[in-house]
C-alpha cells in the first residue's frame, strides 16, 4: 500500500470515528449535490434557447454553441481530474470547482453580449467535467467493495434524474423571469455543497515530496485546440464556408496529432492501446452513438415543444419530467438484464427502443398532444436505461483486468465527444434546411432533425452487435 493511500484511509478513519456510521451517506449527499448541478447545467439552459434566438437575433447555427461550447469543455476538462487532485488534493479541488462553477452561471446572468455569454457556458462545461469525477473518487473512500453497488444506485439516481427536473424549474424560471434566471438554477445546490464539503469530504493532500505523474500537457492542448478547431469549423460552415472548412481541415489534423502523440507518449490522457482489444472499438463507436442521441435529443425537444407545438418554456420543460421518472426506475432494473444477458443484447434493445422515440417524435405535429409527445420522450428514456448498464458492464468486460479505469475514461470522453459533435451537426442542419425551405419557424426541419438521430441509433445496432470478445462473462 502507498503512502498516500495509508494517509487517505487514516483520514476517512478519522471521519468516521467523528461523524459516526451515517458520515458515508453525507458524503453521497454532498457530491451528489454538486455532480447534479454539472450535470444540469448540461441541459438546463435548453428550454430558453428559442428566446435567447430571439433576444441576441442569433440562429441555430450559432446558439448551438451555448450546447456545444458546454459539453467540448466538460470533455476536455474531464481528462483534468486526476492530475488536478494529485496536485491540489481532493477537497480543494472540488470546492474550488463548485465556487467557479457558481461565478461563471452568476456572469452568465448579468451579461449582455451573446459572445460572454458563451465565453460563461465554455467556463461552466469545463469545471463540469472536472466535478463529475471527483464525486466517484470521494464515494469510493468511504464504502468498501461490497456496499458501492449501493451507493452508486443512490448517487446514480440523483444522476439520471437531474436532466428531468432541470428543464422543467429552467422553463417555470424562463416563463417567470426570462431567460437570465435559468442560468441560476444550480446556484443553490452549488452553495449547499460548497458549504458541506469541509466538513465530509476528506482533504486528500499530497504528501509532501510524493512522485506526482507527469501531466501530459501536450496531450490536452492538442485535444483542446482539435475540439476547437472542429466545431467551430462545424459552426461557421454556414455563415463562411471557406473559413469553416479551412477550420474543419485544421481540426482534423490536430486529431490525427493528438492520436500519434497520444499513442508514443508514457502518461497518455486517453491510453489508445486498450481499442486493440476485441470488441472494445465498436464499444466506442456506440458510446459515441449515445451521446448524439441523448444530447441530440433534449436539444432538439425542448425547441420543438415550443417554435414547433407552441408550449411554454415551462410546459417544454414538463414534457421530458416523465422521461426522467421512467429512466430511474428502468435503471434501477436494467442493471440485472445486464448481468442475466449478454450486455451488448441489452443495449441493442435500448438503440432500437430509443430510435422508434424518435421515429414517432420525428412525426409528430402541431396537432399532437403534450402527453403524447411526453410518451414517446418515455419510450427513448426506457432505450437509455438498457443503453447505460449494457454499454458499460459489456465494454469493461472486454478488457483485461487493471486496465478498466483507462475504458472507463475512454467511454466517457466518447459519449461527451458525441454529445458536442450531435448538438453541433443538427443546429447546422436545423439552420440549413430552414433557409433552404425559407421558414425559419417551419416544423419539418426538426422532424428531419429526429428522423436523423433515428437513423444514427440504427447505424449503432452493428458496432453494438460486434461488442463482444466471445470469451466467458468473468468477474472484474
């Protein structure tokens, strides 16, 4: 055992000895509290789009970036966490998170200039990313191997419920006040986490003159500029072709650098020898595939109940607070048909699930009901909780054991990635068909919009179908 190790389990001791049995279940609490307000943030600001169009006279093609800008960040700055801890420790870190997380949504408010704005977004998205995995890290110190299923049922539910409930007090806040407030909606939960993390979250201080590895500086600043490069090419494709394509060219060869380096260096942000192993690359694809379709989707939902059905910011809200009920409890069940059945099956059955949501939201109209369009947002919930459980119990599978922290990183920066590259391809297709059809409130754009996230779910069935080694199911 290490002596960081030794120093971290006399601190949790510690802990214990002066908070009693119940301090593990503060610590869920308090983690959870602040990986709720990263991962609200993500979707929250979606139900006020259609006004923020409004109010900055911005299209599609460049209000994505308050969805894009956001998940690009949190997927660089997830590849942080790590070396951030080792340097700051623990506790620092995550306060110092929650506090920046808390100025960036307060500037988001008070600004009156589309660009800050989604300067304000880009700063939220990267401490987004550095949250998320410090919350794992802390549960993981205070329950022993045997109770985490447990607690990361119960942190987990708190997790899949956050994109439900975020719309829906975003929406009450944006009919209410506009679309200002919806950027103080994790305020609060930020604060209480801020106020409870000295007291239960262990420090989790180097030791002094301890080896620290290397941060691979080079790594990131060439995973950051290809995202950049990618997806601001992306935007501007539209409004200047020839810059946009020059940025897409540039954005594609600062990728193909950072795979080189990334492969060659001895400290890799993203350990690119684990895709050697069977069945490990169709894994990827279909996390990436993911991550289009659940950030595709509640980008384009929250648009469509509105410019397209007519509801209020509130009631585009409401419509996916059904879904979010549905994905906890299909979650809660999913788990066992991962275990009982080969995973790569089970989420099959969530691609297809989720692709025949967005067949029937893609023929939707002005004519069909709120609660019907809240079905068929239940019927693609019920697709993500068997996707969940059947694509990270059958990819770590497939690795060797002592190298599933790396396939645990790789899928997470994958279904990010997906995420900002989904949210960016349908804005542009949302803005390209509008002035193609010349309606820039027309309903069939975004029909389209959910006929296409159909078809990438169905693509996703065969690299799902190739996510196995053929070997025995063994423990991990």
């Amino acid at each position: 055992m290490s002596a960081a190790t030794e120093a971290r389990q006399q601190e949790v001791a510690a802990m214990f000895a002066r908070h009693g049995p119940l301090y593990r279940w503060w610590v869920v609490v308090t983690v959870m509290l602040g990986t709720v307000s990263a991962i609200m943030e993500a979707t929250v600001v979606n139900v006020a789009l259609p006004e923020i169009i409004r109010v900055f006279q911005v299209g599609h093609d460049q209000v994505q970036i308050l969805s894009t800008g956001f998940l690009a960040a949190t997927t660089a700055s997830m590849l942080l966490a790590t070396w951030a801890m080792q340097r700051f420790g623990l506790r620092r870190t995550y306060v110092v998170a929650l506090l920046l997380l808390v100025m960036f949504s307060v500037l988001a408010t008070l600004t009156d200039r589309f660009e800050l704005l989604a300067l304000c977004r880009i700063g939220q998205g990267s401490i987004a990313g550095l949250i998320q995995p410090l919350a794992m890290v802390a549960i993981i110190d205070v329950f022993p191997v045997h109770e985490r299923g447990r607690a990361m049922g119960a942190y987990g539910l708190g997790i899949v419920l956050s994109p439900a409930v975020g719309p829906v007090a975003g929406g009450l806040l944006v009919d209410s006040f506009g679309w200002r407030a919806v950027f103080l909606v994790t305020v609060p939960l930020c604060l209480a986490a801020i106020a409870l993390a000295p007291r239960f979250v262990v420090a989790g201080k180097p030791l002094p003159g301890a080896h620290k590895p290397p941060f691979d500086a080079i790594g990131f600043v060439l995973v950051v500029a290809a995202l950049c490069a990618v997806l601001g090419g992306l935007a501007a494709l539209i409004r200047a072709p020839a810059p946009g394509t020059a940025g897409l060219a540039l954005g594609i060869a600062l990728t193909v650098a950072f795979v080189v380096w990334e492969r060659r260096t001895l400290h890799p942000l993203l350990d690119f020898r684990i895709f050697r192993e069977t069945g490990f690359a169709p894994a990827v694809l279909v996390a990436l595939a993911y991550g289009i379709g659940i950030y595709g989707s509640t980008y384009l939902a929250p648009i469509f109940a509105q410019i397209g059905a007519g509801f209020s910011a509130y009631e585009a809200g409401l419509m996916l607070l059904p879904g979010g009920a549905v994905l906890a409890i299909v979650l809660l069940l999913s788990g066992r048909l991962a275990d009982r059945f080969p995973p790569n099956r089970v989420a099959m059955a969530g691609l297809a699930c989720f692709s025949v949501s967005a067949i029937l939201m893609g023929f939707s109209s002005r004519l069909t009901g709120f609660w019907l369009l809240a079905l068929w947002v239940a019927i693609g919930r019920v697709g993500l909780g068997l996707i969940i459980p059947g694509l990270n119990a059958g990819a770590l599978r497939l690795l060797p054991y002592g190298t599933e922290a790396a396939g645990s990183a790789s899928i997470n920066f994958f279904r990010q990635l997906g995420g900002a590259l989904g949210v960016t391809l349908l804005a542009l297709f949302l803005e390209a068909r509008e002035r193609q059809l010349d309606a820039v409130h027309g309903l069939q754009p975004m029909q389209e919009g959910f006929f296409m996230i159909a078809f990438v779910y169905c693509l996703a069935l065969i690299p799902a179908w190739l996510m196995t080694s053929g070997r025995q199911s063994r423990s991990i």
